[in-house]
C-alpha cells in the first residue's frame, strides 16, 4: 500500500490476501461494510437524537469534539471503517477459520481483544501512515483505557487504547451496532447499553456520552438491506 490513503481496490486486495478463507472474508469485510455505511451516516447527522442523559451529562468523560458540518474527513472515515478490523484475521481460531468447506469460521475468544493492535501492527507494516493504522488500535469495545487494562490484566501492554480523533471515534461507535457473530446481527442500542455495562461504570458512561453525542443510526435499515437480524 502507499503512504497515502489506500484506494478501495487495495483494501479489499488486502483482506482477500489475510483472509484465511473465502468465509473468513465474507464474515469480516461485510462487517466492515457496514461499518462504513453506519460511520459516514453518523458523521452526516443520519441519526435519532436522544434526549441528554444524566449519567453521561455529569460524567468526566472526555472525547473528541462534537460533530459539526465539515469537522469529519469523510474519505478518511471510510478508509479507517474498511481497515479497523483487519486484525481479526490473525484470531480465527486455527481449527475452524473457514477454510473446511461447509464449516463456520469462529474467533478465538482468549486472542479476540488482541485484534485491534495486531491490525495496527499489520497497517503500519504495510505501509499505512499512523492517521490510518490507529483506526484498529483504538476501537476495540469503546475505547480501553490503561487503568482497565492493569485491573482487568488483559492482555495487552498498559496504555490507551481510546480514539484520539472524531474519525476514529464514529468508527468505533459506528462498529457497536453490528456483530460479526453467527449469524452475522445488527446490534439495538438498548442490547449494546448491557454489554457496556458488563465491563464497568467507566465503559457504560464512555457508552452513554457517545450515544448522548451522535444519536443512533438507522438499524433497521441496514438490517433489512442485509438480511440480518436486530439483536
């Protein structure tokens, strides 16, 4: 790839060639798709406004700024939305990654969370500038600060992994609201505020601040295009 933004033919030569299967690639590039569509109608204003909520309102929760007409590169939102699950790859699980015809590709679940640093490695390694490549780093769950990765040890060095632009955050938002599951889902608001809740009080008011900023995509819409479920 070039130092540039890659073309579209390029990202999609370049999951082709880490997919360890046609399956593979299926399940992780419509996921990124989608992705891509749900991010650039977020940036656009596309979206059902909710009505403040408190607990964010009140939190010390700080990301990048609102979104304003002309704030959000969209080229680069695309970019970072067909690239920031590249690393997902690397964690099929070796016994069921696709490549049996007929057999469900599936992730392994202890390597899953290292697949945003993997797809940074992965980026910078081919050629991707840092403005692309932290795309992956920084949108696993809704960002992981250093403090959750030492008291939840998981296994990834201590730092954070939050986004450090508003591109990089519609992505991330973007990503909670379909699943790579199988079958593949769209994922409701309501069903994404339990899961954030699962992993602390700082998660679900990071949670609550995106919602309260960007309001939610239209699900229902993707999903009935895709032919998927709203879970």
């Amino acid at each position: 790839m070039s130092t540039t933004l890659p073309s579209i033919e390029e990202i999609t030569q370049l999951h082709h060639r880490l997919a360890p299967s046609q399956a593979a690639f299926d399940v992780v590039h419509r996921h990124c798709e989608i992705v891509a569509r749900l991010a650039q109608d977020i940036a656009r204003g596309n979206t059902t406004r909710v009505p403040d909520d408190p607990v964010s309102s009140e939190s010390s929760v700080s990301f990048a700024p609102l979104v304003r007409k002309g704030d959000v590169d969209e080229e680069l939102l695309r970019v970072g939305a067909l690239l920031h699950d590249i690393g997902t790859y690397r964690v099929f699980d070796e016994s069921s990654d696709g490549s049996v015809p007929g057999s469900i590709p599936r992730f392994d679940s202890k390597r899953y969370i290292l697949h945003g640093l993997i797809g940074y490695r992965i980026l910078l390694d081919e050629g991707c500038g840092e403005e692309v490549a932290a795309f992956a780093r920084n949108h696993t769950g809704v960002g992981i600060t250093r403090q959750e990765v030492v008291e939840q040890h998981l296994p990834l060095s201590p730092a954070e992994y939050l986004p450090t632009t508003v591109e990089q955050e519609i992505v991330m938002y973007a990503d909670k609201f379909n699943s790579k599951s199988h079958p593949p889902a769209c994922i409701s608001v309501e069903r994404q505020t339990r899961r954030a809740a699962r992993f602390g009080e700082g998660n679900l008011l990071r949670w609550h601040a995106l919602v309260a900023r960007y309001g939610v995509p239209d699900i229902e819409a993707v999903a009935r295009e895709y032919h998927m479920p709203i879970k």
